[in-house]
C-alpha cells in the first residue's frame, strides 16, 4: 500500500492546482495529507480498495490500516508527552512551581491513551475557572487568548511563554490524528476525546495568561 503524503499534495499543487483528488487503487491518505485537502476545500474522491480476493484478505487489510491509524496517533501522543517534560526541565531552574504545573498536567494528558484504549472519557481535567475560560466551555476549542508576538520573548518570563506555547501548537496538532483514527467509529466519543486535549490547551492558555499578567486574564473576546 502506498501513503500519500502533506508534502507529496503540497509539491503537486504547487505545480498544477487542483479542486478534486482520486485516491487510486492501493493508496491512502495520510493525516497530513487529509487535512491538507480539507483546509483548501479539494473534494476527496475515494471509492475504498477493490478487493477481489476473499474477505478474509479484506479484513486483513482493513485491520492492518487501523493499526497504522493508532501507531501514528500513539507516536505523537508519545512526542507531545516528551514535550512536556522538555518544557518542564527548561522551566525548573526559573520557577519550581511552574515546572510542576507542566508536568501535573502532562500526567492528566497522557490518561488520554488510557481513555482510548478502555472507551472511556468520563474523567475531566480539573477547571480553574477565569473570566473567559469556563467549566461549560472548558472543552471546545477556545484558540488562543492572545496572540503571542516577538513583544513576548522581551518580557522577564519570555522563554517561558514561548516554550508554553509551543506545546500549546504541539496539542492542536494532535486533533486530525484522532480525527483519522476514529473515522469510521463512534463520531460522539471521538468529539470526547478531542475535548480532552481541549481541556489540556486551555489550561495551558490560563498558565500563560497567568504569566503575562498576573491574576488579571488576558483572554481577547
């Protein structure tokens, strides 16, 4: 089987711009790639493998491209919690108890996989609410409540709110892997756990709010 990647897609449009893609006989989309096409509104033409051996060869395929879906997932999943650690390790020599924060919540993070695995998303990651982040919104996808400039990087804490940062953009990108992983699953728990790593950014987003300006939230409405 042949994967057709973001950065095959990005090399063919850039040479002929397309609004419709074929994905042949024996080939399939990577996450990437599927986001790629869904970002630019190129409609997705595929019709499955044509199998014409037994179904017992097809359930073997099928198996074999699930197993792929959860590999990549697990793998990110993987790197983001190494993420965090790194972030932690940067932030101790400066601040302990920010350090500590990073890794509390990068414990709750990683129950995700757990939740996966068992079909079960009941556990919610505890909400300190502020005035734009609520328990009834701590799960929806928020953006950012400021944008973060080169202004930041000046202030005293400056590495801190940028490394933050970046572990907040690594944990947005983990929602087209779940999205590709349960696509032909239970649409309902997938939204469940996309609102886990949901509740991860915004928490993130109140610990560097907190940084900027103290007690005072920064959130933009």
């Amino acid at each position: 089987m042949k994967f057709i990647t973001e950065e095959g897609l990005r090399e063919l449009f850039r040479k002929e711009p397309f609004t419709t893609y074929e994905i042949e006989v024996g080939q399939r989309l990577t996450p990437g790639a599927r986001q790629f096409l869904r970002d630019r509104g190129i409609n997705i033409i595929d019709d499955g493998p044509i199998i014409t051996s037994t179904e017992g060869v097809q359930s073997k395929e099928l198996k074999m491209m699930k197993n792929w879906k959860k590999k990549m997932f697990y793998s990110r999943m993987k790197s983001i919690e190494a993420l965090f650690l790194i972030t932690a390790e940067d932030i101790l020599s400066r601040d302990i108890f920010l350090a500590q924060s990073v890794i509390n919540l990068g414990k709750q993070f990683s129950t995700i996989k757990n939740a996966i695995e068992e079909k079960n998303t009941t556990e919610t990651f505890c909400c300190k609410e502020c005035s734009g982040i609520k328990a009834d919104n701590f799960s929806d996808n928020l953006g950012d409540c400021f944008e973060i400039t080169e202004f930041h990087i000046q202030l005293k804490k400056g590495r801190d709110i940028i490394i933050l940062h970046r572990l907040r953009c690594a944990l947005r990108e983990l929602e087209p892997f779940i999205l590709e992983l349960f696509e032909d699953n239970d649409n309902e728990f997938c939204k469940e756990v996309i609102g886990k790593v949901n509740q991860s950014i915004n928490t993130l987003s109140q610990i560097i709010c907190s940084i900027v300006g103290g007690k005072i939230c920064q959130r933009k409405n």
